[in-house]
C-alpha cells in the first residue's frame, strides 16, 4: 500500500514511524513533512489549502490510505475531499469535525447528551464576560472559541489575569475569529488525562491514556502551550479508567454525533479531569491524534498500525495488543516559547536507537544542518520497563547537548512517579 501521512509535526512524524512498521506498507508519503522525518518518509511539498493539487497529486501515486494529522486541513474539509475522489481517509469530515473547531458546539453536544463536563457559559460581548467573572469570582477557565493551536485556553487565577485574558481574545484579537466568541468554565481541579480511541460511527477502539504537561515550565508554571511532553500509560490514576472513558464518554459522544447527523470517523480525543473522588469530566474534545500524546502511545502499540485502521473503517473493533513497557517523551521547544522566539538556531546532530526516538516538529533543512524554525522543535521519547527509568533516560540522553536557544521542562513525568495512587488522596 502507498499511504499518506497529512501534515508536519511530531505526531506526523510519529504516525509515519507507525505506518512503517506495518508488513501492509510499501512506500509513506508526507504532506509537506519536515526535514526531519525525511529518511523514513517521500516528503511532498504540497499546500495544505491547495485541496485540488493535493487530491490529484494522490491519485496519480495510487494512494490507498489518507491519515490526516492536525486539525486545521480536517476542519478545512481535506477528508470530505479525499472521499469524493474515492480515497479512502482516516478523519473527520469538515461537519464531524466540528467538535474540536468550536468549544460552544462541544459543550452544547455535552450537555444535552448527559456526558459529564464543567458548569460553562458562552459570550460574544467582552462587557458581558468581564461581568460575568467580576461575580463569579476565580479561578476559573477562559477559552477561545475557535482552534488556537492549543493556545487558547487560559487558566485565570485571579480576576486581573481573566480580565486581561477576555481582552488579548475579544478585544484585542490574538486569535482572530477564533477568539471573538469565548467559553468561560468552572475551574475544576483533580488529574489530567487524555484518552483517545479510532472511531467510525459507534465503533470505538481506546487507545492507552496518557498524561500531557501543557505549561510551558517546571511545575507546570507558564502559560499554556500545545504541550511540552506526555507520558503512558498513566499508574497513578485508577486500572479502570479506559473501560469507564469507553463508557461514560466516547461512546456516548459517538453515538451522539451520529444522532445528531455528524457520524465520526478518526481519533477522538477526549481531554479529561479525573478527580480525587475518581469522578470523570471532559475538559475537551479534539478530533485527531493528540501531540505529544501520540508520540509515547503510538510506539506502544504492538498491533499491526495499518491493519487496524482498515479494521476499523470496515466497520469492526480491533482487539489492540499493547506493550507492557512505559513511554515517557519530553519536548525541547524555542526560547521564547508559547511567544515569540527567533528561528534558524542549529540543532546538534542526534541518533535514535531502539528504545530511542526523536520526533521532529518545527525544523528546516540548510545545507545538511537541521535548524529551529517552530516553536516545538522536537520530542525525545524512551520506551524503558518503567516511568521512572524511561525519564531518568531521557534527561540523561538530553544533558548530553547543547541546547542553545532553546528550553525543555525538566519535571514530565513527576507527578505519576511521585504519587503511585492520586485517587483517594
């Protein structure tokens, strides 16, 4: 088969790495890729608003499977594209992806189908929000409508920094339209946890959970990010979270998109707050693989990558075959960082091994010498028998550089090492 990979970070890089393990592949093609995953994958610069050049361009290669990674093509409407070229894809169509395009839909879809989710109200009037907050009081939640590239959501602990938030959104723009509507929640507390499943109408296949660090410094300070590294699976939390997400969750939100006459197809996310009582609420839904989730989930899958994504096109639920070893991957990012920094700083020259992997992201190719030119320029992930071992060997293999201009959080995966059992406590 002759496969596609759509898009150009670290969980493209780490869906090429999947497809290449299967015995179904015969050649991976990118879309446009990055330099960095270019010795494992034909790199193809196409762009990715051009719809036409890019559904031509994949008949002519005889492409088999489309996997469309990040979100901006699939709310643009890439899948319904490939489908009406008859190219089979993995994703949602540009209506079904909807659910992570506008937090005001996801929220409405919640709460009429009695899936559990913060208290929230939705304003378009920056006046009416602030009002709002002032008798209200904080913490609490203020997101973006629209898609902000994981950088929409502010965690306001006082009044001042929820104020200065509504304005940066709605009066100032940051995010253009995306921000012109927010979505402002209750603050709940407990632990993060993402769990995703491969979808096609109410089939639903879990994934393994994993834990991402959204702030961008130690001790999870800093404002919010896309994600600064993951870890999975996730022991702290309790052996039955996947079945009881499975139920009380993706199911329910598949059954409802089909009801409400969106039928998913492709990688629901679901962002999740378990708290201390062990009670499951969604923080978010998003509609393809998570980054950095998928770069320490994938690698443990043990099943067939290509084989179950036909399965479950075909309409079956694939039993996954996981590995029992942990996966735990940190991000080097830009100074800077989710703000302004400079690009064109040289990456030093690294090797993967076995248990070793670098995912690329934010980079660019001159003259042989790989430079920064993204804020998340790569993710180092190790698979190693436990957490503990697979961090202390990831910070070992990162001390071994020089980092100039460049920052990574030193403390991904403390908290599960730290605290074996958070439910109860």
């Amino acid at each position: 088969m002759n496969i596609l990979v759509v898009g150009s970070g670290g969980r493209e890089h780490a869906l090429v790495e999947s497809v290449l393990k299967s015995k179904r592949t015969q050649q991976v093609f990118v879309v446009p890729g990055n330099p960095g995953m270019s010795d494992k994958a034909t790199c193809v610069q196409i762009d990715l608003d051009d719809h036409e050049h890019l559904v031509d361009w994949a008949k002519r290669e005889e492409i088999s499977l489309a996997i469309v990674g990040p979100e901006k093509p699939l709310m643009a409407g890439l899948v319904d594209r490939f489908q009406e070229a008859g190219i089979p894809a993995f994703g949602p169509t540009q209506e079904a992806a909807l659910l992570e395009g506008s937090k005001t839909f996801a929220k409405k879809l919640m709460k009429k189908y009695g899936i559990s989710t913060a208290d929230y109200q939705v304003f378009t009037n920056v006046d009416e929000a602030k009002q709002y907050v002032c008798e209200n009081g904080t913490p609490t939640v203020i997101k973006a409508d629209g898609l902000a590239d994981g950088k929409g959501v502010i965690v306001a602990m006082s009044e001042e920094e929820a104020l200065t938030a509504l304005d940066r959104l709605m009066a100032d723009e940051q995010f253009g339209e995306s921000g012109k509507t927010v979505v402002i929640e209750e603050f709940l507390t407990g632990e993060e946890v993402s769990v995703m499943a491969l979808v096609n109408g109410e089939n639903v296949v879990p994934l393994e959970p994993a834990q991402d660090h959204k702030r961008a410094y130690d001790h999870d300070k800093g404002p919010n990010t896309g994600g600064m590294g993951a870890y999975s699976p996730v022991p702290h939390l309790p052996n039955d979270l996947v079945s009881r997400v499975e139920q009380e969750v993706l199911r329910p939100m598949a059954k409802a998109m089909g009801q409400e006459g969106y039928s998913f197809t492709g990688v629901l996310y679901a962002g999740l707050m378990v708290s201390s009582a062990g009670d499951i609420s969604v923080i978010e839904f998003n509609v393809r693989f998570g980054d950095p989730e998928a770069q320490v989930v994938l690698p443990r899958l043990q099943s067939d990558f290509v084989d179950v994504i036909e399965e479950v096109l075909a309409g079956r639920e694939p039993v996954l075959e996981w590995s029992e070893d942990a996966c735990l991957g940190v991000v080097v990012a830009s100074e800077g960082y989710p703000g302004s920094y400079k690009k064109g700083v040289p990456l030093p020259r690294i090797f993967n091994t076995p248990e070793r992997q670098w995912y690329f992201a934010g980079v660019k190719n001159l003259e042989g010498q790989l430079l920064s030119s993204g804020g998340r320029i790569l993710l180092l992930s190790q698979r190693a028998a436990s957490l503990l071992e697979a961090q202390e060997e990831v910070y070992k293999t990162l001390a071994q550089y020089e980092w100039s201009g460049m920052f990574y959080r030193n403390d991904i995966g403390k908290r599960a090492i730290n605290n074996t059992s958070f439910i109860g406590k």
